[in-house]
C-alpha cells in the first residue's frame, strides 16, 4: 500500500505555541493564563499567536482581538516578536544537529530532521530520538510534537495537524491557497484520505498541477530533500559523554581526541583540514562552536589541540558550561590536498622557511584574527600606491623586481594612504621645493632629486583624467628624505597645484 | 652516527632553536664599531633603536630593518610587529623594502591594535624561533612595554637564538633589559651628482651597552649592492667617528 521511494526516514518537531512560550519562559508572561500574541493587520489588531490556556478556551489564531475579547474579556496581549522568534528556533534547530546534521527550520514554528542512516550508529531508534527531543524541549519550556515520516511533507504534516496516519490529514495540509482547500471541501474531499485513490489526472485540472505533487509527497510517494541550516562537513567525528562536562578544562583532551579520530581519516584521503570546527551540546539546547583555520593542511592532533588552546584563550566570552556539555562533535569543512613528502630544499629555503613559520602564523591568526598577518604582493600598476598590496601570509611568493644597482632608493619605506597635503615654496611655479611645512613643521630642502612624473592612468579611464604627479625625492637640513610631489603641470592642468607628502626614506 | 646524512638533513627540517642561524655576533664591518661592540651586536640579544625626540622619519626602523635583514643573512623570514593605531596611515611600503635590498617576500608583517597584544604576539614569534629577527615597532609612551615586558623578551631571545629588534618612536629612553640601546636618525647624505640626495645615512649614538661601553657616535651609510654598513664619504673629507663630550651627558638614559 504504501509506495516508498526510498528508505529515508525524516522526523518534524511542530512548536505550537512557540511566541507564548518563550515569553513564559522569559518570565515576561504568566504560565497557565490566557494571553494573546498580536499584530496590526490591515489596520486590525489580529492574533497571530496564543498560550496553551487560550487555545484551551476556543479562540484562534487570526481572529480580531476584538472578537477575542468579546469571548475572553480581559485578555492579555504582547506585541508580535517575529525575530525573537525565529531565533529561539535556529536555536532549537542548532541543539538538534545532535541527532543529525541534516536540520533545517521549516515556517515559523517547526523544523525537519533527516534522520536517514542516524539510527544504527550512535544506538538511537526513531522513537527514542523523538522523546529525547520533546524531553529536551519540555525543559526549555517548549510544547513539540514529533512525527516521522518517509518525507520531509509528511512527517511535517503529521506533526502541525496531530494525526497519526497521512490519511487521516485534512486537506488544509496540502497547504495550497484557502480558495482550493474551500473547493475541496466542498466537493465533499476532506481529508488526503479521500484523495488518495481518485485518479490524479482530473484533480490536477481542476485544481492545478501543484495538487498532485503535494498529495504525492504527503502520501510519502515522492521526496523533497531538505536544505540543512548548516552546510555538513562530510568528515567529522564526535563524542558523547556519559556525564555532562560542567567545567571548560577537560576541553582541550576531547579535542585532542576528535582530532586523533579525524587524523587516520584524513590520512586516508592523503588531506589535511584547513579549517576546523568544535560544536559543543550543552543539556539545556546551547550550542556553542569554536572555530581555526591554518594557513596549511594539518592534521596533526597536538597542532590542532594548541591551535584550539589559542581560539580558547582569545575568546571575548569565556564558554560557558552552564549545566554541562554532553556532546562534542569535529568537523572539517574545508579539506586539501596534503603532501607528505619533505619540503623542497633547493628553492635557497624560502620555502622551508615559510613552513617553519606556519605554526606560528596559524597561531596568531587564531588569536588575532587573519586580517592581522599579512605579505606584500607586487602589483603592476602605475600609480605608486597600487604598486603593492597585503595578501594572506599563507599566499604563494613572488619575485620583486630588482632595484637599479648603484641607485639609491628610489621609492620610499613608508607610503602615506591617502597622501598629506603640504604646504610648498618653490623658486618657479614647475620647479622643485624649497621649503615645505608638514604638521607646522618647516623643512628646508637642500637636496632634490626630480620631477619624476608619473601620469595619470587615462588608458584605464577613457572619459575621466586625472592630474599628472611630479614627484621629488629631497633632503631637508638634518638629512630626513621625504617623497613629495606636486598635483596638476602648471599652467597647463592647474593655476596653482597642490603639494603632497606621499612618504618617507630612511 | 650524528654524521650521517639523513640525520642531517632530518635537523634542518626541525623548527627550533634555529640550526640554520650562524651563533655569535653580528658585526658591522666597520672596524670602530666592532671594536666598540667587542665584535658585534648579539644575535640573540635584544636591541633598542629610539627615534630622537618628535621622531619624524623613518630612520630608526630603516636601520632596525637593515640589522633584521643582516642576521636574517637575507633568506630567514622577518616578522615585522607593530600597532595600527596611531600611526597616521603611515604604511609600510614594499617596493621601498626592495630599494633598500630587503626581499619584500622574506617579511610578515603583524599590525595589531592593542600594544598588549602585540606585545603577547611578539613573544610568540621569538619563542617559535623559525624567524630570523623579530622587530617590534611602538609609537609614543608604550607604558604596557616595562621592564618585565623587555626581560621576558629578552629571556624568550636567549632561549630561541632569534634577534629581538625594538623600535621606539616619539618615545624617551627607558629602562629595560636591552643588550644596546642606540638613538637612531637620518642623517644628510653625500650627494649625488646634481645635488640629489645619496644613499641613506644614519647618525647612529649607542646609548647603552650591557656590560660593555657607551657612548658610540658614528654615522652609517647602507650601501645595497654589498649589502653592508660603511662610513660616509662626503666629497673631500671622510667623517670620523666623533666622540665629543657632550654625547657622554646624554648617553645614560636608563
């Protein structure tokens, strides 16, 4: 009778009464008293949530306040909260990653688990995933039902309409539009049981080729794959403890243990991660995830372990066990290719020398984030400024070009983004310095090497052009160098062109 | 059996205190200085180079680079550590690295925002001992840099064979465990033809000396090509290393 197209198996966790909940858990609202959560719709007050003791009195989601309280005089009202909402959901949908990491949050008030192959490996059946959730959720205050089903549809279905059999669904689970499920219903079809065995052909018709495919996936005939919150790392490897760990310090041993676990796995693939994450369960729904990243594939436990002890001791807020941390899991998102043979020594040990850094390097782009570590990369381009930029410290090298032998330096060591305005005197208007004031400064030039001119790079913008540079390399009185150049050609570009300090020469 | 090859080889490939690093002392090649040094600055040894007074310029980490770059012996990687804060978007610029003979693909640069943690970053980068020098550049006061701070570097360069390299600039000379302290400054380069400015010339005064004397007054120009310090030439004379009694008033700073 029943035709599954495959073996998956899925379970929803439907969450009534979410927006109540979660204010009486906050200790914003009484538990056990009517109350309403409402909306301004269309210039109405409408109710868009209700607590468990007003569903218990008959009134409904989407009626006027007004009508509500014709029922329930006095009753309660909050304003609606979506976003509060939603986040105590991903949340929820976070905490279930425990049982599978195919999770993903459906609507406002549920979320579907594949838990297809979850079962044999970590002792588990379907019925002991569901009260171990609905158990979890009772204790941060949440109402759940669970229901399982061969598709994402189903199972979420039976767990929104409270019914144990797909026949038994009305057919406002289709969940097409409210003019089809009045059509329905008055042709005397009212639950999915009742369009089971009609010949799809004429229902599509009538009522649009959306119905047939709905019925189908209801009816655990066809699968719709779920999109998970959270991409899943394909190699992971994780670990349950039989006590809860209510203190942070026996952390960084479990790490070590996942990522001895992970070690052989990589090793198989010839990869190494380039990036690992922690999740860490904690028994009241929390999860909290540490992440690393290196600038090489590693796989190396005690490595990961002090790139872990790094992450730790650099959090803003230290974790919080709270009640304990029942699961770890590792993950590795992002796998390469690891060469095992040895570094190469004829690049002069450049190279070497880069590998014996990269502890280093991963450890304080941990600690301190990757944008804090940097190598320059040359650049070609014309304008002095573009000519070098900060890449990752992990980028590949590249040849510099030579300096001019017997020259001087032609380019300052410090550069000035965006240049400073000076003030100049020069002999003529086109000539070079003579004096220059920087930061109330003056400076009197006594060499001067220049104008070097560096145009503006018109070829890359046909319409727009820029005013020429005439740089000047020049030494003041007390032998500082300094970088300047004047902005415009006189008399041809500008009448009175600017000065800039663009950098500094040892 | 410590001869054999593959062992050899094996020990290069270990990070450490660092094989590869020649031991002893760095020497300038210019026979006043070094006799001065009593053969060189130690290369595992940490060194200060203060800016003079409102420190325009950037002659101090130019010359703390240069010696970076001598007991790197040009192929070891440089790790480069200072604060981006305060520094008026005054940018390390690489091509001006390459003027000065510094492979810019030899240097990682580490700008961090708080002096703490640059502090704790640079402690790290010695301990490792995979870099060749590690140069700390600090701008101002520095109160986070005390004396316990120099020691622990100080130690931490002992223990690993890495130069540590200090850079102060707009600073006053302050007490710490520094093996040298010099006071670092551009000073005016022989011209080149047309009067162009030369190549880059330090007035270099060593302000302290662990165990050793004080009062050095010398200036030193870089020349790339031989990758090397030399006394100026200015036109007809050649400056001699002055030694006046006004610099032993000021020389002792901490």
């Amino acid at each position: 009778m029943n035709k599954l197209p495959s073996e998956r198996r899925y379970m929803a966790i439907h969450l009534p009464f979410l927006p109540a909940e979660r204010r009486i858990a906050d200790g914003a609202a009484p538990p056990d008293t009517p109350f309403a959560i409402i909306e301004k719709q269309r210039g109405a007050l409408r109710i868009v949530a209700l607590s468990p003791a007003a569903a218990a009195l008959g009134l409904e989601p989407a009626m006027a306040l007004a009508d509500a309280r014709a029922l329930v005089p006095d009753l309660p009202a909050f304003p609606h909260d979506p976003g509060t909402d939603r986040a105590v959901l991903m949340r929820v949908v976070a905490a279930c990653e425990r049982y599978t990491p195919m999770v993903a949050a459906d609507g406002a008030d549920a979320l579907v688990l594949d838990l297809t192959g979850c079962f044999p490996a970590a002792g588990w059946t379907q019925e002991t995933i569901a009260r171990d959730a609905t158990a979890r959720l009772a204790r941060l205050g949440l109402r759940g039902r669970a229901a399982h089903g061969a598709t994402p549809d189903a199972a979420l279905a039976l767990a929104r309409f409270a019914v144990s059999a797909a026949e038994d669904l009305p057919v406002a689970a289709l969940a097409l539009d409210a003019e089809t499920h009045l059509a329905l219903r008055r042709a005397g079809l009212r639950t999915i049981g009742a369009l089971r065995d009609r010949p799809r052909a004429p229902l599509a018709a009538r009522f649009g080729r959306e119905l047939p495919v709905r019925l189908a996936r209801l009816l655990g005939e066809e699968d719709r794959r779920i999109t998970p919150h959270r991409p899943a790392g394909t190699i992971r490897a994780e670990h349950r403890f039989a006590e809860p760990m209510a203190t942070v310090s026996p952390l960084l041993d479990v790490i070590e243990h996942l990522a001895e676990r992970l070690e052989t796995r990589l090793a198989g693939r010839g990869a190494g991660g380039r990036r690992f994450d922690v999740a860490l369960f904690r028994t009241d729904g929390h999860v909290a995830r540490l992440t690393v990243t290196c600038g090489r594939p590693l796989r190396d436990p005690p490595a990961i372990r002090r790139l872990f002890a790094e992450r730790l001791e650099s959090l803003a807020d230290p974790l919080d066990p709270g009640f304990g941390y029942d699961m770890a899991r590792m993950t590795v998102p992002l796998a390469e290719r690891m060469e095992s043979e040895q570094p190469d020594l004829a690049d002069g040990g450049k190279g070497r020398a880069r590998t014996d850094l990269a502890p280093l390097i991963d450890r304080l782009t941990v600690r301190f984030g990757p944008r804090s570590i940097s190598r320059f990369h040359p650049c070609d381009a014309h304008l002095p400024e573009y000519a070098a930029r900060a890449v990752p410290p992990e980028s590949d090298t590249c040849p510099w070009p030579r300096p001019e032998p017997g020259e001087p330096p032609l380019r300052p060591l410090f550069l000035y983004d965006p240049p400073r305005r000076v003030s100049v005197v020069a002999e003529v208007p086109d000539g070079p310095p003579r004096r220059f004031v920087w930061r109330e400064k003056h400076y009197r030039v006594v060499r001067h090497e220049g104008p070097e001119r560096i145009a503006y790079p018109w070829w890359k913008h046909p319409e727009g052009c820029g005013p020429t540079r005439d740089y000047y390399r020049v030494e003041d009185e007390t032998g500082q160098r300094f970088w300047l150049f004047r902005h415009g050609l006189y008399g041809r570009e500008s009448d009175h062109p600017q000065w800039y300090l663009h950098g500094l020469f040892a | 059996m410590s001869d054999s090859p593959n062992l050899r080889r094996a020990s290069m490939l270990v990070p450490g205190p660092s094989s590869a690093k020649v031991a002893g002392a760095l020497g300038f090649g210019v026979p006043a200085v070094d006799r001065w040094l009593k053969g060189g600055l130690r290369r595992d040894g940490v060194h200060e180079f203060y800016a003079p007074s409102d420190g325009e310029g950037a002659g101090a980490t130019a010359f703390a680079l240069l010696v970076g770059r001598l007991i790197c012996d040009a192929t070891l990687p440089l790790i480069w550590l200072r604060t981006n804060r305060g520094n008026r978007n005054e940018r390390p610029y690489a091509p001006g690295l390459a003027e000065l003979g510094i492979d810019p693909d030899t240097v990682f640069l580490v700008e961090l925002a708080e002096l703490a943690d640059l502090l704790v970053a640079t402690v790290e980068s010695v301990r490792h001992g995979g870099a060749g020098a590690v140069i700390l550049e600090m701008q101002g006061r520095a109160r986070p840099f005390d004396l316990t701070a120099s020691r622990r570097l100080a130690l931490a360069a002992e223990r690993s064979g890495t130069a540590v390299l200090v850079i102060r600039g707009k600073a006053r000379p302050v007490a710490s465990a520094a093996h040298t302290r010099w006071q670092v400054s551009a000073a005016p380069s022989p011209a080149l033809p047309a009067n162009a400015p030369g190549h880059p010339v330090f007035d270099l005064r060593l302000l302290r000396q662990r165990g050793g004397p004080e009062g050095l007054h010398v200036q030193l120009e870089w020349n790339r090509e031989q990758a090397a310090f030399r006394t100026p030439l200015y036109g007809d004379s050649s400056a001699v290393p002055a030694r006046g009694t006004e610099d032993r008033r000021r020389r002792r700073a901490a």
